[in-house]
C-alpha cells in the first residue's frame, strides 16, 4: 500500500486496458529490479519508454550504481536508491512499485525480448509524430512556402526511418497488411482551376513551351478533364502536329472529352484566353500536386503506424515505399523550378522569350468563360 502522504501515480494505475507495451516494460524493468546489473547491458534509452514514469525509473536504475549481488538478495537499500532517484520526478510512484514490477516479470532471462518490444513501439510511435507532422504542415495554409515546409518535413520523416531500417531485421510478409486508404480528392479550388486553364490556354498559344514542361503530367491537375486536355496538348506537340484551339479541339473530341456539360464553344473560350507564360501555371500545379502527395502519404503511414498487427519493418516497409511516392514528385518539382535551357524558336514567331522556372508575377486575370468543372 502506497504511504498514507502520497497520491498513486495516475499514470501506472489509470489505463484500465494498457496497451501490451506497458507489460513489456513493466516486466524488463521487473528484470533490472531482480537483476540490477542488466540496466546497463539492456539497448534502450528512457525516451524509449512509453510510460513516463517507466523512463523515470529506467533512468533512476541506470543512475544509481549496481549493488554486489549477494548484498542485494540480502536487503533493498538499491530500491530505497532507485526510488529516492526517482521520486523528485514522478512524485506519484508508491514505495510498492517496484515490487510490482518484480510480479510483472515472468522471466528475467527474457530482458532481451522485453526490450525488443519497447524498442518496437517507440518505433511505431515516432514514426506517426512524424507522419502526423507532415499531415499538419501539408495543411497549415499560413506557411508563406508551404513546398519547402513540407520538403523538410518529408526528409526528417523519410532520415527517421532509413535509421530504424538497420534496427529491425527483415522477415517474410514485410508489406504491411493494412488497407491502404485511397487517395484523398484534390481540391479543386478557384485558384487550382484558373492555374490548369491559364497554363491550357498559354500552352495551345506556346506549344513550343510545351517540350520544357515535361516534369508536369496529367495526374498533377485537381480537374480531371483539365488533365485530358494537358495530355491532348502534349500528344499533339510530340508527334510534330499543329497545335492551336481548333486542333486541340479536334483531340479532345477524338479522346471522348466532349460531353453535354463540355462543349465546343466553351472549350475554345478557354484555350483562346492565355495570359502569362506556361511555365508558370505548370509550376504552381505541380507545387500544389506535390502538397497533394505529401497528404496522401501522410494518410498512409498513419494507417500503418495506427494498425497494431503492423510490425516494426513492415510499417518501415510501407512508409519507404509511400515516401518513394512523394520523392517522385519532389523531383519532378525540382526540375520545374530549376534553370531550363531556351527552348527551340517557334516557325514563324522568331527568337522566343526565355524560359523562367521561378515564379512571376501573376496577371490580371479577365472573367473566364467557363467548362463545367
């Protein structure tokens, strides 16, 4: 029974289901109880622990020195040590506790295993602080360069687990079989649609542009017909065609585009409105398909790290290969916004202007007819 002074640590005694790592380091530290001299050949830190207090008392083991052996069979002046080492920081453990960790402990020989399975959490754990951390970033809309942010998230979360790699050997079935949640639905917002219809319009006027846009791909577009259209361009610049609104028309029409919604009218409305440069609208829908993927990521990891039957390297599996997603589109971004080199002159239309990968100044935008979106 705790001393009649002191309040029980809520920490030890409030979970009324603790999840299994709880009894594994209840019983590792049941092992360094009866054995002291195990705290310094154990691999773990106390930032290991998931249990505040179970760090504390880790810690407090480590700290005071190992009794002799047959001293400590004798007598408990170590736990009087451990627990005046540890007290001033969980002011809430009972005098008991450390008995208790001796009942919690079904084989001392089993420190190894013990330690393996905290080691496995934490894992898990730091893992989803770091998936989550990129899922906020992705969202947090008052970054002033939210691509940067979340590139730097994206690679302390993707150095994390090329680290924990090495600390968990592989085994069959390393794929996590967690569901992987489906990719969240990009927002199409106002902004995302007059980026894919100015960058539509600007390209149908530039198609010599196009060849320097080939990092942009038709999945990076929050519209799915704009996409169609992106590939109608393309297709048409890559077979050496002639590119203006009615060519672009005609392929639309031959890809099925055309529909009750989306008409002739309307589309040439659209691809005879350019304004600024395509390079420019390619880069923002690229930056905003990269936040896009870090998302999706984020979702996937969590789903992971949150699925208890996940295994340490199957959750190390899983988050290797979504973060290869991510770095997929990391470097198509990274070829949109580096130097180019000028692009070959237009037949007919002189030396063009330079190619700028940086962003510029956006235009005055006209009111835009509009394609259903």
């Amino acid at each position: 029974m705790p001393h009649p002074s002191e309040e029980t640590d809520d920490r030890l005694t409030a979970p009324t289901s603790p999840p299994p790592v709880h009894f594994a380091e209840q019983a590792l530290l049941g092992a360094l109880v009866l054995e002291p001299a195990l705290a310094a050949e154990v691999d773990l830190e106390a930032e290991h622990f998931d249990n505040c207090t179970h760090a504390v008392l880790f810690d407090a083991m480590r700290t005071v020195p190992p009794p002799d052996p047959e001293q400590h069979e004798k007598d408990t002046a170590w736990l009087a040590a451990v627990y005046s080492e540890a007290r001033p920081q969980a002011p809430g453990l009972p005098h008991t506790y450390l008995h208790t960790l001796v009942q919690a402990c079904p084989q001392p020989d089993h420190a190894p295993a013990y330690a393996w399975m905290i080691r496995g959490d934490h894992a898990r754990r730091t893992v989803r602080v770091h998936a989550e951390r990129l899922a906020q970033t992705v969202a947090d809309t008052t970054l002033p360069h939210p691509v940067e942010a979340t590139m730097k998230v994206a690679d302390r979360l993707g150095d994390l687990v090329d680290r924990l790699a090495g600390q968990f050997a592989p085994h069959p079935g390393s794929l996590p079989r967690t569901p992987v949640p489906p990719d969240a639905v990009a927002e199409a917002g106002e902004e995302a649609v007059d980026d894919e219809q100015l960058l539509l319009a600007t390209a149908t006027e530039s198609p010599w542009a196009v060849q320097t846009l080939r990092w942009l791909t038709p999945g990076d577009f929050t519209v799915p017909l704009y996409g169609s259209l992106w590939r109608c361009i393309t297709g048409l610049v890559h077979r050496g065609g002639t590119v203006d609104p009615v060519t672009v028309l005609w392929e639309a029409q031959q890809a099925g585009l055309l529909t009750g919604t989306t008409t002739a009218r309307g589309l040439l409305d659209l691809l005879s409105d350019p304004h600024g440069e395509p390079d420019h609208w390619g880069t923002r829908i690229v930056a905003r398909a990269l936040l896009h993927r870090a998302r999706t990521v984020a979702d996937r990891i969590l789903a992971f790290a949150d699925d208890p039957a996940t295994t340490p390297y199957q959750l190390i599996t899983g988050s290797r290969r979504a973060l290869a997603d991510f770095s997929s589109v990391h470097a198509r971004w990274h070829r949109a916004t580096s130097p180019a080199p000028a692009p070959p002159a237009a037949p007919g239309r002189g030396t063009p202007p330079a190619i700028r990968a940086g962003p510029v100044p956006a235009p005055v935008r006209k009111p835009r007819t509009g394609l259903a979106r």
